[in-house]
C-alpha cells in the first residue's frame, strides 16, 4: 500500500500528479482533520509572500565608502561605518556628526525616487541592510561602537521606521536585513568594522547580542511599528563554514516563535546554499510551530578567478543552470517541507578581465543580455530578488546601480507588474468567468486518471476540489490587490505567488488537513494557481 501511495504522488502531467517526490524521509503529519482557519489572503500575507522584484538600499544605515566616499573624513583609517564615524567624531565631535548622519539617512530616498521605484522600475520591495548600532547604544556596549560613536545612533531606529513607513505608503514592502552583526559575520567591511576577522562566531557574548537585536527588531514588528515588513533577515553573508552557524540559526529561530511564528525569517546560505536548502526545508515542515525559514544567496560574477578566467558570453551562458539546487528540492511540501529561497543581492558587474574578452563595442548589449538573463532565471527559480545596488554618490550607479541598469534595460520586471488596472480587473473577470469549466476540467482529469489508474483504490478527491478551489482563489487575490487599491501606491499590475512553496505549507497548515491523503489537497491548490495563471494569460 506504501509503494501505492508513492506511486500515486509521483510526478506526472495533464492535468494529473505533478509532485516530484523523495519518500525516504517522510515529512510528520497530523493524523486527523480538524477545522479549517482558511481566510482569504491578508495585505500582510501578499506583501510577504508575493515574488519580490528589489533592491537594496545599500550603505545608507551601513556604510560602504565606495558607495558614499564624503561620509569618510580624509584620513580615515578604513572603509567601514566605524572608520567613517571615528574620523567625523574627531574632528565635528558627537553633535556636528550625529546631524551629518542624520541628513544621510532622512535623504536616503526622496519622493522622486520613491516616484521611480514604483512607476519605472516597478519595485515590490526594498532589503534594507542596517547594523547592531542601527538599534541605539544600548545595543552597543562591550562592541566598538560603545561611546561616544553610540551617541551618533540615538534617532537611527526611528528612521528607519519612517523609511518603512513611506515606502509602505507606496505599496513597497521592507526586508529588514541585519546586515552588520556583532563581532562580524564575515571579514567585509560591510559588517561594520574593517577589522577583517568574523568574530560573530568566536564568541557567545556576540551571538547572544545579536539575538537580542534580533529580538528588538521582531517585537517591532509584531507590534506593528514596522509597516510593510516583509520578513527580518538574521545574518548577511555568513562566511563560509561558519562554526555554530546553524545552531545559532536555530536558538534565534526558536526564540523568535514565541515572539511571532508568522513572521518570515531569512538567513545566509554561506555561500553553500545546497546544505543551506536542505537546512531550511528540515524546518519548513507541515507541523512546524517555528517561522517560515528563507534562504538567502548571492549570486556575483566577477570576483572569483574562474569567472574572470571567462568572458561575457560564457558568464552569460551559465545563468539559466543557477538555483538548481533549490528547483530540485521544490514541490512538495507535504512529503519534504517548503522551500523558501531568494538572491538577496545580485548585479551586472563584470571584470574587467573577462572584458578583455570581448569586443568593447559589444559591451552595452552584452551587459542588457547578462541583466535580462538574470532576471528570468531568478522569476522562474526562486521566490525574489535584490539588485546591490539603488542608490550611491556616482548615480546613476553603471553596471552596479539598479537605476542605471532599470533604465537600460538590464533589469526586467515580471511582465505582470505592466499591466494596467484596467487590463488587471479585465483579465480577473474573464478568469472568473472560466473558473467552473476549469475546475471541472482539471478536477475530473485528476479523478478518471486514478480511477483507470488504480480501480477500487480508496481516496479522497474532495481534498483535491478543496485545494484547486483555494488555490485558484488565493492566485486570483495576489494578481487583483493593486487594481482594487488593496495595497497604496500605484494600482497598475498584478502580483504572482513568488513563495509559493511556502504559501502552500501556510494553506495546509491552515487547512486542518491531515492523514495519508493530503497530498491530494497540496496537488489541487497547485492547479488551482496554475489554472488562474493560465486563465489571465500569464
């Protein structure tokens, strides 16, 4: 009877079984059914679970000095926050350099540029990287930031707020991102200091500091101070082999449940985003009482000598085959736990080694191609992305900067984000129109194939009705929020599911579902989404 079931989960076509399956581990599930606490999709859900079509705000609450060279005084002694905040404290002193912070961040985005975000580069969301101190000096003691360098940090968290606050406004959700830990995640200088050792996982004092911050953040949320939060990301580029890493990811993890279990939480693969994957789905199970677990990976072409070893064309050619090791592991929640994953920061930066590789003249038109590549693979592989970076003192930023690259053509927004509101609503009232035909159809090919299949074997193909009926609803809701207002700012496009591994596991766990065929319900919510998707047209 088991090797009945595996078989009646593997993956198939026509409006059949779709599920790709592993059965040697089999997911816990509940025995029983119990009732249903489906409610339709909330603006919070759509804004965290939508695809994510970014940009990081980069080097506004952690500062880079090549991205912002006149935040650092001559003679700086690095390149880091720390360097930049040591060097205005010792010649404008704690007042002077507080109101040069201050302007920086109350700048960071004008309404020109909010302007553009929305109606050109139709961005969904910003991944805002900030630091430990972002938080105010009582998260600096015992760190290098304790002092006076503190003091510069007393209005940070509320600016912060307000930048959530106005990009919310405009439909834009926020990735807080706790880009510079304690001690250093990594040896950047983007951690917050240019010390250039991760001490983060040497010492339990900085571990226990960050979760604190951690905590703060998750608390803000959960209280409502933190409009349009998408999700809290732990850690930012781990270094790689980090010792106690995931069991870090794990006390932090566990902790923040009991703050809010909803919250997604996104952590770094590493730089090994194969053992991060399957780290992740472990945790994303049907019975899990802990947040939705997202991995984070980076995807740069130009740093490692095997990429410069190539030229443009070959980087190029390489692209389609990225994620795989995250589209392998997808598709089956019930069985594997969800897989939640996006490219948190990406660009079209080459070196200029692989450019010796090609014709300058060529250039322009190669680099549009490696963006526009890019893009499509990470619509189609993951659940969002964030270009690095929006905005620097050399705007509009070259191969580096998402204004530049948006208005070249380099980026491509999901064609859906598009369509006007007038095309949404028409393509929704024709969906609606076909969903009973659909339905019927998809519902009875799913109910002969077993019925030839496998005559006289028991299911429960109402599971399947329930879920395709769910799904189809949940895909139309996601796709018509901005055309009827739901979300503030521009009412032109149509969302897509982007975490859709995820939004699955939540509607199981929502379903009150349980017992050996729930897969059947997990297969009809997924037709369901791809019928509606179907019916407009996408």
């Amino acid at each position: 009877m088991r090797k009945f079931f595996d078989k009646a989960k593997s993956s198939l076509s026509d409006g059949r079984s779709q599920f790709p399956s592993s059965h040697n581990k089999q997911q816990p599930m509940k025995e029983h059914d119990t009732p249903s606490t489906i409610r339709p999709p909330s603006k919070l859900d759509i804004l965290r679970y939508r695809y994510h079509h970014g940009t990081n705000l980069g080097s506004i609450f952690v500062l880079e000095q090549w991205l912002h060279g006149s935040m650092f005084e001559p003679g700086a002694k690095g390149a880091s926050e720390l360097d930049a905040v040591n060097a205005s404290l010792s010649k404008c002193g704690v007042d002077g350099t507080r109101s040069k912070w201050e302007a920086h961040w109350s700048n960071a985005l004008t309404e020109s540029d909010l302007d553009f975000l929305c109606n050109t580069a139709h961005c969904t969301t910003i991944r805002l990287p900030i630091g430990y101190f972002t938080l105010g000096p009582s998260f600096t003691e015992g760190t290098p930031f304790a002092g006076a360098a503190s003091q510069v940090y007393l209005s940070a968290w509320s600016h912060v707020l307000a930048l959530t606050s106005r990009l919310a406004a405009r439909g834009i959700g926020t990735l807080l991102d706790l880009h510079a830990l304690p001690g250093g995640a990594n040896t950047d200088n983007h951690s917050g200091t240019s010390k250039g050792k991760a001490e983060l996982w040497a010492h339990r004092s900085h571990m226990e500091l960050g979760k604190r911050c951690l905590i703060f953040m998750a608390e803000a949320v959960a209280q409502g101070k933190v409009e349009g939060c998408v999700g809290i990301q732990v850690c930012n580029e781990a270094a790689y082999g980090a010792r106690g890493m995931y069991d870090w990811y794990t006390d932090v993890i566990g902790t923040l449940s009991r703050i809010d279990n909803s919250l997604p939480l996104y952590v770094s693969d590493a730089w090994d985003l194969k053992t991060a994957v399957a780290w992740a789905q472990a945790r994303n199970g049907i019975t899990s009482s802990t947040n939705p677990v997202v991995v984070d990976t980076h995807k740069y072409y130009t740093f490692s000598d095997a990429d410069k070893a190539q030229s443009p064309q070959q980087i190029i050619r390489r692209v389609p085959g990225e994620l795989e090791e995250m589209t392998s592991k997808a598709g089956n929640v019930v069985d594997r736990g969800a897989v939640g994953a996006v490219v948190g920061e990406w660009s079209c930066v080459l070196d200029g080694q692989t450019w010796q590789k090609a014709s300058e003249r060529d250039r322009e038109g190669l680099v549009r191609q490696f963006g526009q590549n890019q893009s499509q693979r990470w619509r189609q592989g993951c659940g969002g992305s964030f270009f690095w970076t929006a905005k620097m003192e050399w705007m509009d930023g070259g191969e580096w900067g998402f204004w530049e690259m948006t208005k070249k053509g380099a980026i491509v927004p999901p064609p859906e984000l598009l369509l006007g509101p007038a095309d949404v609503r028409a393509r929704i009232g024709s969906a609606q129109q076909q969903r009973e035909e659909k339905k019927n159809a998809t519902v009875g090919g799913h109910v002969g194939y077993w019925n030839q299949t496998s005559p006289g074997a028991q299911f429960e193909h109402w599971r399947f009705e329930q879920g395709w009926d769910v799904g189809f609803s949940d895909a139309l809701a996601f796709f018509g929020v901005r055309a009827n207002g739901g979300l503030g700012g521009s009412s032109a496009g149509g969302d897509t599911i982007g975490h859709l591994d995820l939004w699955v596991r939540k509607r199981i766990m929502e379903s009150g579902q349980g017992g050996r065929l729930l897969w059947e319900f997990e297969q009809g919510f997924r037709h369901g989404v791809q019928d509606f998707y179907k019916a407009v047209g996408l």
